[in-house]
C-alpha cells in the first residue's frame, strides 16, 4: 500500500511538470549487508548480499531526486545429498536450498551540493522486504527437478537511512560511480539461515524440522554501482 501510495505521487508529480523538465537517473548497485542490533544476536556471521536496480527522478533545478529501488538477493545456500528422502526408495538425490532476500523501496535523495564534481546525497527509504526459503529435489545437476516448493516466508514493513557520494565516470556519457551506506530497520520476521532446517527420516514418511529465527531485519549495507543521468533521452 505504502509503495502503490508513493508509485502514484510520483507519477503526479512527474506529469504535472513539462516535458522539459524531465530528469531521469537510472543504475544499479552491488550490495553487503552486515547483522546489527537484534539480529546480529540471531545471525551474527550471515552476511546478506543483493543486487539492485534504481530508477530516479530529479526534479528540475531542484536538489531533490525520488524514485523506486528493487534488490534481490540470497543470503545462504545449502545442498545435500540423501537417499533416505523417499519411503522404499534407496536412489541418492540432491535437495538444494536457498534463502532468498528481496526488497522494494521508495527513494527520497537530497543533494546538498549540485554543482561540484563530487556529488553528495543524503537517503531514506521507506518499502518492504521480503525473505523466503525454497528447496528443489533432483536426481542430479543435470535431470530435472523431482520436487520443489517453499519452506518459509514471511515480509515486513521497512526503511533504510543513510548517505553516499557519485564521482564522475569518464568515458560513459553521465555515468556516475556511486559509493553508498545506509542502516536498515523495519518489522520483525520470521526466517531461516543455512543451517535452521534439518531432515528427520525416521519421523512418519521423513519430514523436515525448522528452526526459524525472528528479529527486524537490522542491516548497515555498504553498496557500490553505477548510476547513468539522463537515462532516457
């Protein structure tokens, strides 16, 4: 609701201005995510790595840009080789799981400074994550997947604070290179981490036991991309 509200102010606020004041940024960003607070009591060695791709609007003559960040990412992976998954059979497959990691965000920039080469920013956004664990069952890397599905998911409301600096690329026409920082926080989730699920074979016809985490999802994120003004021209 949050993301439709803002979608939509920005759709009036761009239509509202002329043609010629149209000022689009686009790029994207490799980022790292480190456990802070709460749930570096709860996963203090996982490490959350997300691509993302953002799209800006800078008002014209205005040190002010809002937009939209979409990132994804897995935060661990486990695979294991069994041949105890299925009542009377013996054959080994593979079972591989990831947990997955994605967020989408509403952006407000302020620049401080729009005329020196080193560009400044402060940053909030405000959206929601997303996590959710899925497993795929095979005979091998090379045949085709016997079973899959999700273990757990879950979502909540979120924002991140924080700050970065672009610097000019030289060679790409109104390319920028993007250092950045931010501090994440939001609802409490549930979730899982690489090793929170086990299979228990002698349980019934075998069965899975989760032993999920739960806390915000409290993160400094360090990000380096590439931002291109002038996108759409």
């Amino acid at each position: 609701m949050i993301m439709r509200k803002f979608t939509l102010l920005l759709l009036f606020l761009i239509s509202s201005n002329s043609l010629t004041a149209q000022f689009f940024i686009a790029g994207g960003h490799l980022n790292g995510g480190l456990p802070v607070s709460n749930l570096k009591q709860e996963v203090d060695k996982t490490f959350f790595p997300t691509l993302s791709g953002i799209l800006l609007y800078e008002f014209y003559n205005k040190p002010i840009q809002v937009g939209l960040e979409v990132s994804y990412g897995i935060y661990g992976t486990k695979m294991e080789v069994r041949n105890d998954l299925y009542p009377g059979y013996t054959d080994e497959f593979r079972i591989r799981r990831n947990n997955n990691y994605t967020s989408g965000m509403a952006v407000f920039r302020y620049l401080p400074s729009m005329s020196s080469k080193l560009t400044p920013f402060v940053e909030i956004q405000a959206g929601a994550n997303y996590l959710y664990s899925r497993f795929k069952i095979r005979p091998s890397i090379f045949e085709d997947v016997v079973e899959a599905g999700k273990d757990m998911q879950d979502w909540a409301f979120a924002y991140k604070v924080g700050g970065g600096i672009q610097f000019p690329l030289p060679g790409i026409d109104g390319g920028k290179l993007e250092l950045r920082i931010n501090y994440q926080d939001g609802g409490t989730m549930r979730f899982l981490t690489k090793g929170d699920t086990n299979y228990l074979p002698d349980n019934g016809n075998g069965e899975f036991e989760y032993n999920p985490r739960q806390s915000p999802l409290q993160l400094i994120t360090a990000s380096v991309g590439i931002v291109v003004y002038d996108a759409f021209w």
